[in-house]
C-alpha cells in the first residue's frame, strides 16, 4: 500500500488525537496473513494513490484539531477500541473516493442482538463489511509462540487465537445471515464482502524474547514486556532510561512530551515500586527529540508476579 510514512509524519504532527487518527490509518496490520481476508479500509480511495494528500489532510487537521475534537466529543464512551473505531469513521466521512454507508449496524432478532457490523463501505471495488479492532498481546516466555494461543491480551482475558476465531466464524459471517441480509438490503442491492483489519502491537518477553506468532507481519509495530519482580530486580539498568507510564486512552500513537508532561524519573520509579499488583501497566521510553521534546522510542508492559494466572 502506498500510504505516507508513520515514522516520518508523527514529528510533524502536535495533536494527541490527531497523532491517534494518523496512527490508525497508517500503522501497520498485526499479521500479514490473516485466516481471512484483510482489507485496509482505505484500499480504493485516491489516498493510497496519492498519499501527499493524506499526509496534507491530517496535517491541516493538526492546526485545526477542534474539527476532530468536537467529533469525538459526541461519543462519552472512552473504550479504546471504541476509540480506534470512532477514528476511522471520522476519517472514512471524509476520504476521497470511499462511502461510509453505516458504522456500528446492530443486528438483532426478536429483540436480541446476534452482533454489530463495524462498517458497510461502498467504493471503486464494490461493497464492504470491515471488522475493525485493535489488540496488544503479549507472548509468553515459553511454549511454541508461533501459536496463536500464546498470545494474551495484558488482562490475560484476550487471546489472540480466540479473537482471528471470533472475527472468522461469527463477525464475518454475520452479513450472510438471513437476519442481516434483510436489514442490508435495504442500504445496498450489491454483493457485500467480509474482511478484518486488525492493527496494534505485539510485545515479546524482556529478557529472552519469543518467537512471532504465525503470520506476523514483518513490519509489525511492537515493543517488551517483564513482570514486577523483574523491573525491581533490573532497575539499576532501566533507571538509565527516561520512563513514561501511558494511560490506556493513550496506548495508540508514539507519545510525544514537552518538559512539563513528562513525569520526573523518581515518581515514575516510586509509582512502579508500588505496583506489583493489580493491572498491567504500559510505560514509554522517552528520548529528546530533535525539536527538544520527548518522543518515545520503545514500549514495555510491566505485568503482575502472578500474570497470566
């Protein structure tokens, strides 16, 4: 796909929700071979072509972040993955090209929901159903990591193994049942087809590393992970580095710091000293960048001593 470079874009872009949007569209796939088929939402719109204008799109909403803002603002739930998905409705609106037919269509029967479509695009290609998410999974230090049960959600909870069988045996088939089929036809008399599109990052362990889980993508975006115990053991060598814990509304984007929201070293150490239980907790590496501020440069989960039990 010939889409704008991420890495070259983000030092451009101040905003943190639209360094969030320019994230979802550009980052890359978890796998580059999906158990179904896989579509980039934008896969037919002029973007792709002609990437300076995306790039000019994204930029123009940065100096005027408002536009984004009070879009967003319309939604009071903040679940990240709702987030990720009110992103690319925003920019699905306006993408050259493309239609966005409906978001979030509810399929129910007698009163019960059998599930929601993410998205019913329509473009140069044909009509698309698109199931979008976005996952953190974490490999575990032993057994063969290539499976995809090896991979948890930092809850543990998620797996990636069981999310590829949800997306393929029930989201996916959703349009194809009689259900939906009468609730669709009454957007489009064209033949709709299914595809996901699974973006996020996928964390190996800190001291001895994994293998990827089948079909990765090479150009996967990623980082490590260790538990409690091992920060405290180690942290002669990570006090070194210049550590920022992110909030979960923030795990999208590469963060990007001025002086003043950087949390200093030593309340970033007393915080992690008493953080052995309860949730996992997702920190940035911070180095200056070029303009003097601080841009993030690796990922690291620290998880409880009991994860993933």
């Amino acid at each position: 796909m010939n889409l704008p470079c991420l890495a070259e874009l983000m030092p451009r872009l101040q905003h943190p929700q639209v360094r969030d949007l320019a994230w979802a569209l550009l980052s890359p796939p978890l796998l580059s071979d999906t158990p179904a088929p896989q579509r980039h939402p934008l896969a037919a719109s002029r973007w792709l072509s002609r990437p300076g204008e995306l790039a000019d799109w994204l930029l123009w909403h940065d100096s005027q972040p408002s536009v984004l803002q009070a879009w967003l603002a319309q939604y009071s739930n903040r679940r990240l993955g709702l987030y990720y998905e009110r992103l690319w409705q925003f920019a699905l609106g306006q993408a050259p090209d493309v239609e966005l037919v409906v978001a979030n269509l509810a399929i129910r029967r007698e009163g019960c929901t059998l599930g929601e479509l993410d998205l019913i695009l329509h473009d140069a290609e044909g009509v698309h159903h698109i199931e979008l998410a976005v996952k953190f999974y974490l490999g575990l230090e032993t057994g063969e990591c290539r499976k995809h049960d090896r991979w948890l959600g930092p809850g543990s909870q998620d797996r990636l193994d069981i999310k590829l069988k949800r997306l393929c045996e029930h989201q996916l088939h959703l349009p194809a049942s009689e259900t939906a089929k009468a609730v669709l036809c009454e957007l489009t008399c064209l033949e709709i087809d299914s595809a996901l599109w699974l973006g996020g990052y996928l964390f190996q362990p800190w001291s001895t590393g994994c293998e990827l889980p089948a079909g990765a993508n090479p150009l996967h975006l990623g980082g490590r992970w260790l538990r409690h115990g091992e920060w405290l053991h180690s942290a002669a060598a990570l006090a070194a580095a210049h550590w920022h814990p992110l909030p979960r509304q923030a795990w999208l984007a590469p963060a990007q710091l001025d002086d003043s929201q950087r949390w200093p070293d030593e309340d970033v150490a007393r915080w992690l000293a008493q953080a052995g239980t309860g949730q996992a907790r997702l920190l940035a590496r911070l180095e200056r960048g070029r303009d003097r501020r601080w841009v993030e440069c690796e990922r690291l989960f620290v998880v409880p001593d009991s994860w993933p039990s």
